[in-house]
C-alpha cells in the first residue's frame, strides 16, 4: 500500500504481486502434502534412521528430517482441517 496525502492507496503491481505469491505458497503446501503422502505410505517403513549415511538431509536417513516433514505436514492438515471447518 502507498500513503499519498493522508490516503491509502492499493498499487496494482503490489496486489498482483501478492496474489501471486499466496498461489505460489498455496502450491508450495500442496506438494509438500503430496510428498508426505507419498513418504508416509511407501518410504516410512523402510527407514533406516540409525544407519551411517552420506544424505543426512533425506527424510528416511535422518530422524531430523523425517520429524521436520511430519511436523510440517501436520500443520498444514490442521490449517486445512481449520479453514475447511470455518466455510
């Protein structure tokens, strides 16, 4: 928003902007959801989580990782569970 004399102003390029990032972020969440889906149905019970390991960023190598994806899924289940009850 601008302020011009005392009055606030929407710049359309800012608007834009902003819509296209709450897509982007909506997108984002999506597959995120989509890659625990998949994690969690397929990949969960072949974790080896104390087993020496090059990729410590992957989710079924390191515990942090594999905690990180089930907390962050469970916050957007619950934002969703959320909005969903409020329509």
């Amino acid at each position: 928003m601008c302020v011009g004399g005392g009055v606030y102003q929407v710049n359309p390029t800012q608007t834009s902007q902003h819509g296209a990032s709450l897509v982007l972020q909506a997108q984002y969440e999506s597959s995120l959801l989509d890659m625990g889906r998949l994690v969690f149905a397929y990949q969960w019970s072949r974790a080896n989580f104390g087993a020496a390991a090059l990729n410590r960023n992957s989710y079924n190598k390191d515990i942090r990782s594999a905690v990180w994806l089930a907390k962050r899924c469970d916050e957007l289940l619950r934002k969703r569970s959320t909005r969903s009850d409020s329509l």
